[in-house]
C-alpha cells in the first residue's frame, strides 16, 4: 500500500513540471511574438519612409535631368548629325530590323571605325508590315494555262508570291447622302413620317467632308504643303478646286480649333521655362496699304511639349 502511494504522488510531481515546462515555453513564445510584432511595426514604418524618400528623390532627379537637358543646349546647340534611320516596326528578329552582316557587326562593336557613310551607304530595309496588305492575283488571259500541243488544261498548283511592292492610291469621290425615311403604319399620335438623322459635319453647309478637312489641315499645316501645291494635287486626281474654296474652308474649320489654341496657350503659360523667338513675317493686308505690310511672327517652346506661335502686327 506504501509504494503505490510512493508511485501516484511521483506521476502528480511529473505532470506539475511538465505543466510548469510548458507555461515557461508559452511565456518565451508570447514575448517572442510580441518583440517580432514590434519589430515589424518598425519595419513598416521604415518602409514607407523609405517609399516617400525614393518619391522625393525620384521628383529631383526629373527636375535635374530637366535642368541639365536645358544647360546642355545652352552650352551645344542642336546637333547638325543626322542619325541613322530605324526601323518602324523595331528591330526584334521578326525581320524588323536592319540586316547586319558580320563585318557591319564588327564596325558598330568596335565604336563605329570604318562604317561606310555618305552616297551609297547601307541603310538597310525597314520593315512595312504594319501597313494594311492587299493581295492581287495574276493569271493567265484565258484563265488558265493549257498544254501547248494537246490544249489540255493544267491544274492548279497554287499561288506564288514573288514580290511585294508599296502602293499609293488617293482617290476623290463624291459622297451622296441619302437619309433613309419612314411612315408611320399605326394610328398612334405620332409624326406620320420620320426621317434618320445625317452625317456629322464639322462645317454645316459646307463642300468638304471630315475627312477631307482633316486631311486639309494635315497637309497644310503639319506638312507645310503650299495652297497652291494643294490645288495643282487635287486637279491631279480629276478635282478641280479653286484656292479661295480651300482657303475659305480653313478659315471656317478654324473656329474648331479655337478650344485646342487655348489649351496650348494656358500649358505654355504655365511652363516653367520658355525658349522665344521672333522674325519679321510679311503680310499682305490690303486694309493697311497698298502691299504687303511687315507683322512679327512669335515662337513660344516650353519643356513640357507645347509649342506656340503668335502672329501680330506690333
């Protein structure tokens, strides 16, 4: 009866140490976690001082860059060196880029020495696979080829591409409008007939379409095409338009572009910075004399891409 007594109270001082060993574990690990919570607080915060510095430092770095691109230009001037021409598709090896063969290679390697330049020189193909692709089908008068001693027809094989050619077509054509109309075909009190609406027009009662007035401008303001190159092109292609139409629609589709004048001029004038210059312009202003009159023309360039051009008279 004794021992067991010896042996029950031994398991009961067993399992207390084995408690007291896991309370003393528990206890480390919760103040373990509770530094590692900490730790990662100070982390975080570290991190987003981190992050606004970097931000900081990014936005003086552009200011830098911009202040150096400025004195740089200052001190050099442009450039007179024409660069190469590249690719407009890029220069991946989908046949975009220019071929090199491996003495060109060698050339560009060892800093440009020897590359030929001048009339002549190898410019390489550029690649026009973004331009739309027309095929044409060329065969035979009779529409067939047949065997020249017993006219027995051949079969078709398929077709062979052996080449491929950039094409240019401008064709002026007459739009006829036809607005589709309806009748009512029920007796409820609405109009009896209706008619779909038209096409939008930027001028209302004008000769030209969108289209033809976009291209208008582009050529002559982004292309720097002379009004009469325009109407010795248009006669070209069968469109005989005098001077005075094509200046009239300018003056009219202007107006358009009176909102898109005041955001150049309000990005202008809120640039930092500002490159201007002026020369003489002569005008002819029949109001003001006989012949033509000396106006000045004003060119505005802001580092932020806005460039304006004032024409007055004073």
């Amino acid at each position: 009866m004794l021992c067991r007594v010896t042996v029950v109270a031994g398991d009961v001082l067993d399992s207390e140490s084995a408690q007291a060993s896991a309370e003393g574990l528990l206890a480390a690990a919760l103040a373990a976690n509770q530094q590692l919570t900490r730790l990662v607080v100070e982390l975080r915060e570290e991190n987003a001082a981190l992050r606004a510095q970097n931000t900081q430092q990014a936005g003086e770095l552009e200011r830098l860059r911009a202040d150096v691109a400025v004195l740089q230009r200052m001190l050099f001037g442009r450039s007179s060196e024409r660069s190469r021409p590249e690719s407009s598709g890029g220069s991946d090896g989908d046949g975009g880029g220019e071929a090199v063969d491996d003495g060109e290679q060698q050339d560009r390697d060892s800093g440009g020495k020897g590359k030929k330049r001048g009339p002549g020189a190898r410019a390489g193909r550029r690649d026009y696979s973004d331009l739309p692709r027309f095929e044409m089908f060329w065969d035979f008068p009779e529409g067939g080829y047949c065997c020249p001693r017993c006219a027995r027809p051949f079969t078709v094989l398929g077709d062979h591409v052996s080449g491929e050619q950039l094409d240019w077509q401008v064709i002026v054509r007459v739009l006829v409008h036809c607005r589709r109309r309806y009748k009512r075909g029920c007796s409820c009190r609405v109009p009896v007939t209706m008619m779909a609406p038209g096409p939008p027009k930027a001028i209302g009662k004008g000769l030209f379409s969108n289209g033809f007035i976009a291209m208008l401008f582009t050529e002559r303001y982004v292309a720097g095409r002379s009004m009469n190159s325009l109407v010795t092109g248009l006669a070209r292609q069968g469109a005989d338009i005098s001077a005075a139409t094509l200046a009239g629609t300018c003056a009219q589709a202007g107006a358009l572009l009176v909102p898109l004048a005041d955001a150049v001029i309000a990005r202008s004038r809120g640039s930092w910075h500002l490159h201007a210059d002026e020369t003489t312009w002569r005008v002819f202003a029949p109001d003001e004399g006989d012949g033509p009159v000396k106006w000045w023309l004003w060119v505005f360039t802001a580092p932020r891409g806005a460039v304006l051009y004032r024409l007055r008279s004073r």
